[in-house]
C-alpha cells in the first residue's frame, strides 16, 4: 500500500469485506499464517467459511480470531473507515458523526470509538528531552445546575520543540502534582525548560531542572526570542477545539482517553503509516468491554 492513504486508496483497498480480510492477514501473519494453537505454518484454507484449518493439530480459526474485530456484529470495513478517520481527523471525531458517516447506531459508534482510541493510546512514551515547554490550561465543566459552579479539569501540557507532546489530565495544578508529572515525562536529555512565570513551576522543578529553567513574562510579551511557550499554547487550542468542535463535551472519565487520542494523532502527524501502525495495535488490543467503558458514567462523551 502507498504511504499516503488517501479516502479513495482506502475505498479501492478495503472496499470489500474480503479485501479488508486480507489485509488482516498480511498485518497478522507478515510471514506466512501459521496456527495460534501449535505454531505449524502447514494450514489449509476453508475459502467458504473464512477459516483456516492446521493441517498439524486441526485447530481451526480466522484471521480475526483472538483480536479485537471477532466477535463484532460490525463489519471489517466499517472498522477500517472509521480507524481511518480517527487517524486523520486532526481534531478528532465525536460519536454522533461517526454514526452518520458508517450508518451505525450512536452505541455502536461510541463503542467502537472508544475502543479505536483505547489501542491508539502510546504504551512506552519516551521521556523527553531537548528544549521543552510546559504550561496547563483548564477545560470542560458544564455546571449541571445553573446554580454549581462549572469543574474544571486541569491539563498539563509538555511539548517538546520539534517533538513530542504530552496532555496530561491532573488532579490540580499544584507544585507537588506538576513535580509527579514533570518526573514522569522529561528524562535527562532536557536541554532548556520553558513556562510562564507562574509560581508553580520553581517549586515543581528539581535542582538540575532548575539550572535549565527559563520563564517568559506573559503579561509583558509573548516571546522573548527563543523563551516561549507558543508550540505547547498551539496544542492547547487544537485541543479546545476539538472539545469545543468535536466532542461537545467531554467527562472528567473520559478526558484521559480522549488526551491520549490528541497526542497519538498529533505525535504521528508526519507518520505516513499512521493507519496501518494503528491497524497493528488495533490487532494486538485487548477488547474493552463495553461494560467497563460505561461504568459509573454521567455523562458519556
Ligand atoms: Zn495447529
């Protein structure tokens, strides 16, 4: 397949559901199938049922067997189309469209959207390094009354320049909180570590961090030259407008999931085989059951 998948590659490629049934098996079986019960590569094709059938133990399976798209009333097409437009959709996709565009019900394409951003989540992120950025911004909170005031979720966001990002959903912005977090994703191959000169941040850096420190007076100027945080505030405002736009609201639940989403689609924007990586992850995820998702929920994103 080309590097660029475009929506018309994608209807010539995985137009059909046997199409789409290939595909699975060269992601899943790059060097030949071979059986997941005893490893023999000596299988033979059942063409009318889908299946494969081990010519060493019998065992009989699918190329779907054991991943996430078995068991599905969906089909693999609609799977493909909307991993599709949840790789390039670069604010992100709400449930209501993707019912409408895969003429699906709201549950199916919640469910499923959840479970193609549950897979796309970065399983080992490195540490960053370099010069970083560091700043939070609020979002969400609808008072439920007119009366409550609005919860704010607190975000922290880590952008390395020319890099990665990381969204992270804090409990607050305190110093201790932000140090954890801090901690957790700058390694020692930090260079310059740029935020606004809120108090937070001396007291949430170590004492190598804070020989890197340099802070910018937002009151008084945006930049002063190198000294800005306008890569990680860029970030901050794609994600507004995806909440804003796109997923209209968001849970406290659900706001980790969706950050995930943000920084994958975000981390790969110059990744030519995004949709074919998310395949793959997709093939190795666990299934989230659609209990678990919609447990102790109020209001489902
Ligand atoms: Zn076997």
């Amino acid at each position: 397949m080309n590097n660029e998948l475009d929506l018309c590659t994608l209807i010539q490629e995985f137009g059909s559901e046997e199409k789409c049934r290939t595909y699975l098996e060269k992601l899943r079986w790059p060097k030949g199938i071979h059986c997941p019960s005893c490893g023999s590569d000596k299988i033979s094709r059942i063409a009318a049922r889908n299946q494969f059938d081990c010519d060493a133990c019998r065992y009989q399976f699918s190329a779907t067997a054991g991943t996430i798209f078995h068991d599905t009333h969906l089909p693999l097409w609609k799977w493909f189309l909307a991993t599709y437009l949840l790789c390039e959709s670069r604010k992100g996709m709400s449930a209501n469209q993707l019912s409408r565009m895969l003429k699906t019900t709201y549950k199916t394409a919640w469910y499923l959207s959840h479970r193609i951003r549950a897979a796309m989540l970065e399983t080992t992120p490195k540490k960053l390094g370099g010069t970083v950025e560091i700043d939070e911004t609020y979002v969400g909170g609808k008072p439920r009354k007119w009366r409550d005031r609005p919860e704010k979720q607190v975000v922290i966001g880590i952008r390395q320049r020319n890099g990665d990002l990381r969204l992270i959903h804090a409990e607050d912005a305190k110093s201790a909180t932000v140090r954890e977090i801090i901690k957790a994703n700058i390694g020692s191959q930090v260079e310059v570590i740029v935020t606004d000169e809120s108090a937070t941040y001396p007291w949430a850096l170590d004492k190598m961090q804070k020989n890197l420190h340099r802070t910018i007076n937002h009151s008084k100027e945006y930049a002063h030259g190198d000294v800005h945080t306008n890569t990680v505030e860029s970030a901050f405002s794609l994600l507004k407008r995806g909440i804003v736009g796109t997923w209209h609201k968001v849970s406290a639940k659900h706001l980790p999931a969706y950050l995930d989403e943000m920084c994958f689609r975000f981390n790969n924007r110059k990744n030519p085989y995004l949709f074919r990586d998310t395949m793959l992850k997709l093939i190795d995820s666990p299934n989230l059951e659609y209990k678990q998702l919609t447990a102790k929920i109020e209001d489902a994103a």
